[in-house]
C-alpha cells in the first residue's frame, strides 16, 4: 500500500513500455550535434517543452521552460542569477530575498549563495499567517499599489514560497504572486524595489492543475518524477519571459553561447533563454521518457481537476476517520496538524500528516508507526520531510528546543530520534496521489487499530466508554508485585551463540573469548551485494540458512548451505603478506558507516551467487584496524554489528512474547528464540522485560553497561530453519509493546582493557545486573 505520493508518484507501466519500446526502435542522439540524430532530438526537445507549457495552460509568447535535474537546481539557479541590485551603474542600492517560513529545505538553501551573502542581501522569513494577513490587506487597499517598474532603481527583490505545503498540504492563495509583484512585502517605502516572486510547485502539481493563465509567478520550479514517477533527475525552471531580465548568468557550459575564446574571457550567450541556462547537453533521453509520460495524460483523458477532486476526497476520508478514533479512557489517538478542515480542495492538499498518542495523552515516536507500518507493506514518510519551519510550527519546537535536539539529543534529519524530552522531534505523513483507492486507506486505517487499542465513536457524541478500565499500558509486572516475590533471584548466562556472517546463521558456543569489539570473530565477515552494501535477512531471508563453521586451530571459516558443498576460506592474519598480496581491499557501508574490508576472493564469491542466484555477490572481511562506532554511545568499538556489541535477550521474556502468540500463529513456537539472534541468552530472572530497566550487568569477570533495548524489525519474521517470513512474532510484539516492538537489550565492555587482555564468557557464567 504506497501512501507516499508527496515524496514520488508511482510511474505507469504503460509509460515504461513504450518508452522502453521507443528507446528500442528509435536513435537518440546529442541534441548539440546537426546530424540527423541530434536535429531529430532536438526537435522533439522543443515540442516537449511547447506541451509542458500547453500542460500548464501557457505557451512561449509567455514562459519559457529551462530543463534542470530537479526542482532543488532550479531553485540554486535562481538564488545564484537573481539580480538584487540595483539596475543603475552606480548605485549601490540592493533589494531583499524573503521566503515564507513553511519552505523546502532547498528553498533556504537559497540563502547561502555567494550572490545573497556577499551582496548584503537583507534575508527575512514571513510565517504563513502574517503573509495571509499582509498580501490579502494589500490587495484590498487598492490605494498601496506601487508601480514596480519604476523602483527597479532601487533594487530587486524576490519572495519564494510553496504553492502546496508538503508538511501539511497547505495550499495557498492563488492572487499571491500579484499582491507580491505590486509591492505588498514592500517594507522600505522610502526606498521601494521591485519584486519578483518564485512558486515551488514541486508538490502541487502532481495532484492539481498549475494553470499560468490565472496565475503569473516570475519563476515556477518543479520536479516530474513528483507527476508522473519517472523521470528522475528532470525538472524544469519555468520563467516568465518578460521577467527573465533580471537573471544574470555568469557561469556558462557547453552549448550555452554563440562565441567562446580560450585565450580571451570574451564570451557571446544564446540568444534563446533556455539556451542559455542549460549547461551541457540536456538530459534528452529522460525528456523523451517525459513525452510518454504526458501522451499518457492525454490518452487516458485524465483531468488534473479530476486528479484533484479524488485525491482530496481521499484525505478527506482519512482526516475524518481519525477524528473518530480514541482511546477508552476518552483520548483522542490521533493529532492532525493541519490549518485546514478538509473542506475545501483550492486550500488544501491530498496530504495529511499526524502523529498517534499513548493512552496517557503523549505522542507515540514516529519511528513506531513507521516499523509497524513497514512490517504491514505499507509505506509512508516520517520526520520534517525538509520542512524544518512547519515542523517546527506544528510540532511547537522552540529555535532552542529544536537545536538542543540535535546538539544533545543527538537527533538529525532523517534518523529515528523520535522523541527528545518527551515532545516529538518529527511526525507522519500520508499522501495521495492518481493511484490510491479507497480500499488502501481502509487497510491503512485497519492496521492503525490493530496497533493500538483504539475505539470508534463520533467525536461530537459523549463518550459512551469513559468509565471503562484503561488497558495496561504496560505488559511487565508492576513494581510492587515484582518486591513482593522474597525469594532470591540467581541469574546466569544460559547460551552464548556467535553469528561470524552478518545476517547469516549462527554457532553455539560453550566459552569463547572476547576482544575490543565484542565476541572474537563475531559479525566480522559480511556478504556484499553488487551495489557494494551489504545483503541483509531484510533482502534475502534465505541468509538464514547459510551456517558458518569457525575452525580456529586451522584457522578456516566454513561456509555451509544445505544441497551445497562447502566452501572454505582462510581467516587471514592482518600481518600475515598473504593476507595484503592475496585478497583486494574495498569499501562498503554498514548502517550509515563507511568501512574498508578485504575480498574473500573470487571461490566463495562464486559460491554465494550459485547459492543465492545473485550476481555480484563478495564475502568480505572487515579490517583489523576498521573500529566503527557505537550507535548508543559513539564510544564502543564496533565489528559489523548495526548498533552495538553484544545482543541479549532473557529467557523469561521469550517465554512470556511465546505465551501471547495466537494459537493460529503463523511461526513455530519451539525455535521462536533463535529469531531474534542474540548473542547472549540470560536464565533465572523473573519478570518478561525487566532487562529493559538494567544499567549495568556483570558477567563472570566482564563488566557491561546496558546501551538500550533492540528495536525490532522484519528480520525476526524469518524462520531461520526455513528462510520463510511470517507475520509472527513481530506483529504480536508490536501489539503488546503499544506499538514500539522492543525486545532485547544492547550491551558494551564496561571496562579499560588492552588488546592483550583475553576474557572469556562461559556457559554458566553468573549474571548480576544492577537498575
């Protein structure tokens, strides 16, 4: 179920095929070039950009269409030609860039440009609401208005703002480029400069229709794989003509002029405008993908106003469903940032963002609705979504608060820091698009319930269920009770199990030794895909089945897949000349880490990509002196572990998820533990989940401190002895947690040791945690 439209339409398939037939029939050449090929190409460039403007209800007596890679280089272009000064010689007067406060991070990029910083250009944000307030006012006193070619003396001065609000699908008046034209940010009236005003339409036009009769923004960016799902890397720079004076381009590429000299900086620009702003050759082959895509449009007789009116009717559906969903207790399980009602498709988009509350009323981190989402195929977008000001605005994040996330919570864009203090660093968003049915905002919706114990009811009418008992938000037992029992509790290391592949199968051991980065040998191996990142249980469940043998006194690591013959490969020794003669170094990446590592060589390459049936497959192994961080406390040394050295998990807690399995679950019972491939395996305590409330823990002679619980994800839906995914046991893990499926805690040497220093855990070990 796609509801990430906002981020990137789905493409058609009919689109694919006759482009692909197209590229198979047909020559396409450098439009630079006056073969035959390249006049062709350039011929069906120039009638491309005639329907991209027909698209938008205008034509090139008007506007001009300059392809660009995206939205976000039509907008650098703009921030680094716009000319802010003034129009005379000698003069030094220069105008002001101003921006609403809900835009794309692109847009405030546009602020760091050498053309803004070393022009003195005053920079300002405007919030949505004073910008409402200002131009609406403006446009009413008809008195305010100024004439603006006559100030261009004084400067030039450019307002960028959304058509749509890709946080909250905002969209907004459709008369504020005119009231901006005619001066209504004008804030030096002694001084007035005239104003150009730019619309992102990244996010409107994929679900309504831009049309350029009704409305004459200076400047329209925009991206096409956010219309059509394809092509990437296209967009386009849209300029009005009778605008396009005040764009002074310096730097010039490849076809952009009519004379060039080497040895002199003379240089003479097309004169079209488009060719003068696209450097190099254009990307033509993803332009004519662009002409199926809009043949496509008009074969299917789809209206962007019926685009618009199903999609909206769709967030409107959803919008309404979460204003019925609560708790027992009378907590509404849903908070909607939105300044809309839903009523109304010319002020908001199919978009609608949100985050769940717990039962007591706090939020629910987006990273949990997210995994819950992921495991039920359902994908959607979580964070700012590069919105910082309208997330900031929604989310009530102070400057302070939202840089103290970052400096000490250590949350950054696109991490799954979810919450800080208790406030949310982020939300979810859905979003519609030509493709979504009804049938997947009920699915969606359904999944939300069983996520949560959520009832229905019309959020107008009492609450009917008030008085009930609030669910447990909690599955462990409660302090008092976990006191009452007086009996002393001895703990001990029940299992130790070592996984020297990363994702692959794993070897119990009685006692093993420990180095600087957790179990020697432990996840130092890794299978490397073509693409050069690693092949995880999330690709390929199949891993599961392939079974390590470490023989340390023949120093050989064994790889064994049942119907296979064995594979060998020698545990080369970092100072050994055969281990820098014999094997190829490369690099790779691990869970956001770049890592270098040695080939295993071309045998057990082989061997993976017979097994699996993929190419390009590598056995690499990491390092000596390659010590990653932890993700916990960027401190412990790391093999290729994702956060941190050591996985543990209790007996009693596997016993305790077992127990809370439906009876017509989908995973075996007696292997469940092998799931959740930890290291470490604890015996003795009594409450499921008590290990999330220990600190440290001592093992035998080691000293641990307790990095956090394991957040799980669809890995533990394998069935290790088959390489199947099941539903279970991540679903019920997900439903008895409240939604953030935890299980496990992370564990890290505690202690100052030397590289000379052997410990050993055993079997049996005695386990002393301490809260």
């Amino acid at each position: 179920t796609y509801l990430d439209h906002a981020g990137a339409s789905l493409y058609p398939i009919t689109v694919l095929e006759n482009y692909s037939k197209d590229l198979t029939n047909n020559s396409y050449g450098n439009p630079h070039s006056n073969s035959n090929i390249g006049i062709k190409t350039r011929d069906e460039i120039d009638v491309i950009r005639a329907k991209v403007l027909q698209l938008f209800r205008t034509d090139s007596d008007t506007y001009t269409v300059i392809f660009t890679s995206g939205a976000t280089e039509a907008l650098k272009i703009t921030a680094e030609t716009f000319q802010f000064r003034s129009s005379l010689k000698d003069s030094s007067d220069v105008g002001q860039f101003t921006y609403l406060q809900h835009n794309h991070t692109s847009v405030l990029g546009m602020r760091n440009v050498d053309n803004v910083t070393k022009n003195s250009v005053s920079v300002r944000s405007i919030e949505p609401e004073d910008a409402f307030a200002t131009i609406t006012s403006f446009l009413q006193d008809s008195s305010q208005q100024n004439d603006q070619m006559d100030s261009s003396a004084n400067g030039n001065s450019l307002f960028v703002y959304p058509a749509e609000c890709n946080f909250s699908g905002r969209i907004y008046p459709s008369d504020w480029p005119e009231g901006v034209q005619r001066g209504a940010l004008e804030n030096n009236e002694d001084k007035p400069t005239r104003w150009f005003c730019m619309m992102d339409a990244a996010a409107f036009v994929s679900t309504n229709q831009l049309d350029l009769q009704e409305i004459n923004p200076d400047f329209i960016c925009i991206s096409f794989y956010k219309m059509f799902g394809l092509p990437t890397g296209l967009g386009a720079l849209i300029v009005r003509n009778s605008s396009a004076e005040v764009l002074h381009k310096k730097y010039y590429g490849g076809g952009t002029v009519q004379l060039a000299m080497a040895s002199n900086p003379l240089h003479v620009p097309k004169s079209e405008l488009h060719e003068r702003f696209e450097d190099g050759t254009v990307n033509y082959l993803s332009i004519i993908a662009l002409r199926h895509a809009l043949q496509w449009l008009q074969d299917n007789g789809l209206t962007m106003p019926a685009i618009t009116n199903h999609c909206f009717k769709l967030a409107k559906f959803t919008v309404e469903n979460f204003k019925r969903m609560f708790y027992a207790n009378g907590t509404p399980a849903v908070v909607i940032y939105s300044e809309t009602e839903y009523d109304d498709p010319r002020t908001q988009g199919p978009i609608v963002n949100f985050n769940l509350r717990n039962v007591d009323g706090s939020i629910k981190g987006y990273s949990e609705v997210e995994d819950y989402a992921k495991i039920s195929n359902i994908d959607l977008r979580t964070g700012c979504f590069c919105n910082p000001g309208a997330c900031q605005q929604y989310l009530e994040l102070s400057d302070e608060e939202y840089f103290y996330n970052f400096r000490e919570g250590g949350h950054v864009c696109g991490d799954t820091v979810d919450i800080v203090n208790g406030k949310p660093t982020g939300s979810v968003r859905v979003s519609f698009g030509l493709y979504t049915r009804h049938v997947d905002i009920v699915h969606f919706l359904t999944i939300l319930t069983q996520m949560m114990p959520i009832i229905w009811k019309d959020p107008k009418s009492d609450a009917q269920l008030d008085q009930e008992e609030q669910p447990s938000s909690s599955p462990v037992l409660s302090e008092s009770m976990w006191e009452s029992l007086a009996e002393p509790v001895r703990i001990t290391l029940s299992k130790i199990k070592l996984f020297p592949i990363k994702s692959c199968g794993g070897v119990y051991v009685s006692s093993w030794p420990l180095d600087n980065r957790g179990l020697k040998y432990d996840r130092q191996w890794m299978i490397m895909k073509e693409s050069g990142l690693a092949l995880t249980q999330k690709d390929e469940p199949r891993l599961a089945l392939l079974t390590p043998i470490l023989d340390l006194d023949n120093e050989i690591l064994t790889l064994t897949y049942e119907g296979y013959p064995p594979c060998h490969v020698p545990i080369l020794r970092p100072e050994s000349e055969e281990a820098n003669a014999l094997v190829s170094l490369c690099y790779t990446k691990v869970c956001g880490d770049m890592i270098q590592a040695r080939d295993c060589g071309s045998e057990v390459s082989q061997w993976l990509i017979k097994v699996f049936g993929l190419k390009g497959l590598h056995l690499i192994h990491q390092l000596e002196h390659e010590l990653r961080q932890s993700k916990n406390d960027g401190k412990s040394a790391l093999a290729l572990a994702n956060k941190a050295q050591f996985l543990s998990i209790t007996e009693t807690s596997v016993t305790w998820l077992t127990e809370n399995l439906p009876e017509t679950s989908d995973c075996f019972k007696f292997n469940i533990m092998e799931r959740f491939r930890s290291n470490l395996l604890f015996q003795g305590n009594r409450s499921p989940l008590e290990e999330n409330d220990w600190q440290t823990v001592t093992i035998g002679p080691v000293n641990f401190k307790v990095d956090g619980p394991c957040s799980r994800c669809n890995v533990i839906s394998t069935d290790p002895a088959t390489g199947q995914r099941t539903n279970e046991p991540l679903k019920t893990l997900t439903r008895i947690c409240n939604g953030k499926p935890q299980f496990g805690v992370y564990l890290s040497r505690d202690d100052d040791c030397e590289d000379s220093d052997v410990f050993f855990l055993s079997v049996g070990d005695e386990v002393i945690p301490s809260k």
